[in-house]
C-alpha cells in the first residue's frame, strides 16, 4: 500500500493516480499541482484561514483597545463630575458664609444708624441744654444786676 496523508486543505497526498482520491481527481489541474490551486492564482483554504484569523486578531486587539480607552474615558468622567461635586458643594458652602456676612453686614449698619441716631439726638440735647445754661446764665446775670 502506498502511504497516505492529510494535507493542510485536508486533500489527500501520496495517492497513486487512478486511485479513488488522487490529487487529479480533487480539482487539480493534474496530478502535480495541489488541490487547492485555482487557475486564478486565488490563495488556498490555508492561507485564506490564516488571513481570517490574523484579521479577527487584528479586530480583537482593535476593540480591547476601544474598550480600554472607554474604560479611560469613563474614570475620566468619573473623577471629573466629583470634582464638579466637590466644587457645587463648596460653592453652596462659600454662598451660605457670603449670605450670613451679608446679614451681619446689615445688623452692623443697623446698629450703626441706631448709634448714629442717638449721638444726633444727644448732641441735639446737649446743645438744647448748652442753650438752657446760658438762657439761664443769661437770666441770672441779668438778676444779679
């Protein structure tokens, strides 16, 4: 018996011709050229398998790149809206301080018109009282005559 083996097209090599699976009877132009050949000069069930294969590699590399710089983005995001958080809340504590100073701001000016209003009135009084003495002094003077 002749020995027979697989190709990597899965044709059988090694045949004797006139055999029931000779190359020649598989397709090919004649008992020396391969199976798989085409007269075209097209690529062989192996090479085109390789292809797919190096093309599938090629697009899995591709989306665990796109997954990573998802995954980049998204923690980028993330950190991103907590220090919009953080900066919203010290914001709303900043214009809480701000509203309190205000508040404060108008008592103080408050009390100051207060203060002001009575220092007017006393010195309105002092000088009512200034104008009595003298009236007085004056009626005095003028009693002593």
């Amino acid at each position: 018996p002749i020995p027979v083996t697989l190709s990597k097209t899965g044709s059988r090599r090694g045949s004797a011709p006139g055999s029931p699976m000779a190359p020649h009877d598989l397709g090919g132009a004649s008992p020396t050229t391969p199976s798989y050949c085409s007269e075209d000069g097209g690529k062989s069930p192996w090479e085109e398998l390789k292809a797919l294969e190096s093309h599938a590699a090629a697009q899995e590399s591709a989306r665990q790149r796109a997954e990573d710089e998802y995954r980049a983005e998204a923690r980028a995001c993330a950190e991103a809206k907590q220090d919009v958080e953080k900066q919203a809340s010290r914001l709303a504590a900043m214009e809480s301080e701000l509203a309190a100073g205000r508040r404060m701001a108008k008592e103080l000016e408050d009390q100051l018109r207060s203060v002001e209003q009575r220092r007017r009135e006393q010195a309105a009084a002092g000088e009512q009282s200034a104008q009595e003495q003298s009236s007085l002094s004056a009626e005095l003077v003028e009693a002593e005559r």
